[in-house]
C-alpha cells in the first residue's frame, strides 16, 4: 500500500532535530512539521528570537517557517501531535553510558526507549518510527520490541534514516546533502520518507539499504572521518621532529583522488558530540562480537586523538611555565561557527594545563563562559577566567594557544597583544590560523601544529 508523509512530528529539539526539522518545514510546504522537547526552557527558546542552537542561516530558515509549517512544543503537550503524525522522528541524545554493561563505551538508549515508550502510548493508526539519531546496530529491534507494547492497536514501521549533517554548515548540508540514507524493511515506509526528501534532493542522492546497514553506515562514516583526522595529527607530530610540513603533505595526500583533499588538515584533535561517541560504540559494537582486532583498531583512532591534545597542552605548558605561568587560550567551540563545546579539545586542553599549575584566561566568541566552566574539572576552576576582548584575554600571558579556527583570529593585530602579554609569550596556533606576517612584526614565536621547526624554545 502506498503511503504519504503529510504530519511529521520529531522527538527531541537538539542541534540534529531543531535545523533538520526548520529544513523539511521549508522544503516541505505541504507537510506539517511539529518538534517535541521534554525541556520547556529549549522549546521557549525555539520560540523566541534567541534560537538555542547557533548555525549560520538558521535564523531565516525558522523565521520563513515557524506558525507556518513549523512548531516548536513541549512533550507535555505532545501526545496529540504523535497521534496525529504519519511519521515520527526519534532524535534524542544518545550519550556514552555511564554505568551498566558497556559502561564508558556502549551508547545509552534510554533516551531512545523513552521515546518509543511515549510513541508506543499515543501512536494512533500505521506510524512510521524513523531514527534519525546515531544508533547502534540493530537498535531498531530494541524501539520495535517496546512499539508493540502499544495500547491503541496501531501498526509501526521502524526507518533508519541517519543524519549527516555537521555542525557550523547544518543549513548548507541539509539543503544540499552529499546523500540522504534511508534503511528500512518495508519499502512502502522507505518510499514515503523519500518522498518527503525528493521535494528538494535529486533521487540519485537518497540511498535505500536494509535496517542494520543504515545504523552501521552512520557508526562507519564518522570512524572514518576521525580516522582520517588521527591519520594526520599522527603525521603532524613527525613533521615537527623531520622539519617536513604538514600542511604539504596534506596537500599531496589529498590530490591522490583516491585519498581526496577533505578532514586532512591538522589540528589540536578533533572535538564534538559524535566522533568520540561513534568510536566508542564502534568499539563496543566488536568487543560485544568477539572481534578484538577490529576493537583495538578503531580505540586507537581514538588514543591517538587524546594523545595530541595531551602534547600540545604539554607544549604549550612546558613555555608558559617559563614565562610567568598564564595561558591565554582563544577558541573553546570544538570548530568555527558554532556555540557547541561538548568534547572540544578545549575542555581537555584546559583541564592538562590546569593540573599543569599554570592559570588559564579564557575567550570565545559563541561559547557561554558559566556553561564551559561547568566542564572544568573542580579542583581547576580556581585558576580560570573569561573575557570578551582578546588583549584583556592576552594580558600577562606567556602562551597563548589557538583552539578553534575562528575568521577573526586570523585579522588579529599580534604587535597589540603582544604589548599586553609577558615578555617571552608564544603563539601555540593549533589551527594554523594565526597571521604569521603581524606575529613576526610582533616578534612572536609561533607554533604551528605539524610544521616543522617552529616549536619555541
Ligand atoms: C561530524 C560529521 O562530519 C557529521 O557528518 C556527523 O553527522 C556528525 O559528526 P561535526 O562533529 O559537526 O560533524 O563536525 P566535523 O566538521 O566533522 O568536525 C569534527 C571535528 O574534527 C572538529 O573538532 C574539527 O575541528 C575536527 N577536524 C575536522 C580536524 O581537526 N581536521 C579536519 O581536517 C577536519
Ligand atoms: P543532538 O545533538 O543529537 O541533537 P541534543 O542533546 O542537542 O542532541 O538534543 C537532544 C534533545 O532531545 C534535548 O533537547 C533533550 O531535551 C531532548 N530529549 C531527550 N529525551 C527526550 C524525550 N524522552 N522526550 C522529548 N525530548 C527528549
């Protein structure tokens, strides 16, 4: 039987639920779009004209849609629009557990199991039940098993339907997306959530496979693009040491056109929700199948990650120590254009050169201060502030480290900062970033991460 999408209502208003449902509303005249959050504070802000995810063009994307199309309610209020909707998209948090079996690996899906709990009891007629979070393989039997549970009689059908999309370019790789994946067992169920993508992504560009290769793909594209980040911050390192640059070698790897130019550029480690996550459940996906190689393999992805965090701290500790013991560090988002700092190598960095015993001065421009100070390990917190204004930051610093690649660090006038730090300050740029000609003017040693011959003495 043919079905047709015309009421989506997603679960979860998070940073892949909110834009990812504002884009559909758009693309989607004819479809009525309501998102669902347990958290009131976030719907109120969803409603407001503070959105309380920061993505460039999203502001107009809501703007066009939201009392349009497009609405934005509490989970107090939701049971009518899960009765009313052809289809539901479940996208909540899927964090690291924390405790039980797979402690510190395996994701949690109690979030998940709660939202198919909350579909199973007010589902009404055949509903279509997608995941679009990122979910271990065959979480859709757990979300099936808990469906049938239903009261009302009425019938599921479980997608997966993984998004892709990265933070900071969300609205851009939403409206023009490399591919839409959708997995599935019933192809009437597949072919209504393609219909919904085909108002505006080419059909050549929506990928149909089974439940269980969906779910994997997702797991797999984001190990491979961490891995692809650990594979350079390794070559980073033997550069410094060879006097090699990275950034040349980059540049060769990536004209081979079956390595590719994109995620070879050298870094601090990489940041964000997902990749340590993915890895981790990854990781625990093989142990739980026996399959130790495959397990060790994709951890080392991940150690090679908190190693170059780890020596870049270490670096950048090892001057400052000898230079009046402050540290200014610009940039805490775990990349540009976004206010999002979960699993930034900020977090981390901060917390190494805390322990370290030097103090920290802290500016972003997205982030919120009191939210990052929350992640700093307890005994540190004494040793932080934060400030707007990157000379203020500067002040007294004999480092000053370089976390996220921000357009504004790359204007920055080094001959002012430098008359506001320490004598002896260095540039640790962890982004290459830094504008080397106003660093030199300045008299400012800059390291940059993978190039060789320019760690500070
Ligand atoms: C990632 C995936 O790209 C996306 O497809 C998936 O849906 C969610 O996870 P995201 O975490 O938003 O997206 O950002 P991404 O652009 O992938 O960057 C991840 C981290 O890797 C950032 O900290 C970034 O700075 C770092 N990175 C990326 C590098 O250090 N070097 C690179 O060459 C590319
Ligand atoms: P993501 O990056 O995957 O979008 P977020 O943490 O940004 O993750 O967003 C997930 C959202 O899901 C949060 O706003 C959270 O309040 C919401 N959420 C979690 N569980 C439920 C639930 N059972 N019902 C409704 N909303 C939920």
């Amino acid at each position: 039987m043919k079905r047709r999408i015309h009421n989506i209502a997603c679960i979860g208003a998070g940073y892949v639920g909110g834009p990812t449902m504002a884009v559909i509303a758009d693309r989607c005249p004819d479809i009525s779009v309501t998102v669902i959050d347990l958290n009131e504070d976030r719907i109120a802000a969803w409603n407001s004209e503070a959105l309380p995810v920061y993505e460039p063009g999203l502001d107009e994307v809501v703007r066009r849609t939201r009392g349009r199309n497009l609405r934005f309610i509490t989970q107090r209020e939701g049971a009518a629009a899960v009765a009313a909707a052809d289809a539901v998209f479940i996208s909540v948090n899927t964090p690291t557990k924390t405790q039980g079996s797979g402690a510190g690996k395996a994701s949690d899906l109690s979030y998940v199991e709660a939202c198919a709990r909350y579909i199973a009891e007010h589902a009404k007629g055949h509903t279509i039940v997608i995941e679009k979070s990122t979910m271990p393989v065959r979480a859709a039997d757990t979300i099936k098993r808990i469906l049938a549970t239903t009261p009302h009689g009425g019938t599921f059908d479980v997608l997966s339907n993984p998004e892709f999309l990265a933070e900071g370019t969300a609205i851009r790789d939403l409206e023009q997306p490399d591919r839409v994946l959708i997995g599935g067992e019933t192809p009437a169920a597949v072919d209504a959530l393609a219909e919904v993508y085909a108002h505006w992504v080419p059909d050549q560009a929506i990928l149909r496979t089974g439940l269980w290769s969906a779910e994997l793909s997702k797991l797999a594209a984001n190990a491979f693009l961490a891995q692809r980040v650990s594979s350079i911050n390794a070559i980073s390192a033997l550069c410094e040491v060879t006097g090699a640059q990275v950034e040349e070698v980059a540049k060769v790897l990536g004209t081979d056109t079956r390595i590719g130019p994109k995620f070879l550029k050298a870094s601090v480690g990489y940041g964000g929700s997902c990749f340590k996550k993915d890895l981790l459940s990854l990781v625990y996906l093989c142990e739980f199948y026996g399959l130790t190689e495959p397990a060790a393999y994709w951890q080392s992805v991940q150690d090679l990650n908190e190693w170059q965090k780890r020596r870049f701290a270490q670096m950048a500790a090892a001057h400052a120590r000898k230079h009046g013991g402050i540290v200014a560090v610009l940039g805490l988002a775990f990349k540009k254009n976004t206010n999002d700092f979960r699993e930034s190598p900020a977090i981390d960095i901060c917390n190494h050169l805390l322990a370290a015993g030097v103090r920290l001065r802290l500016q972003d421009e997205r982030v919120d201060p009191a939210a990052f100070r929350a992640t700093l390990a307890d005994e540190a917190k004494t040793g932080f502030a934060f400030f707007t204004d990157i000379e203020d930051a500067a002040r007294g610093a004999g480092a000053i480290l370089i976390l996220t690649e921000w357009d504004s660090y790359a204007g920055l006038d080094w001959v002012k900062i430098a008359a506001a730090a320490e004598p002896g300050v260095a540039i640790f740029d962890g982004r290459k970033v830094a504008d080397q000609v106003s660093a030199k003017k300045a008299g400012l040693p800059v390291f940059v991460v993978g190039q060789g011959e320019s760690v500070p003495s």
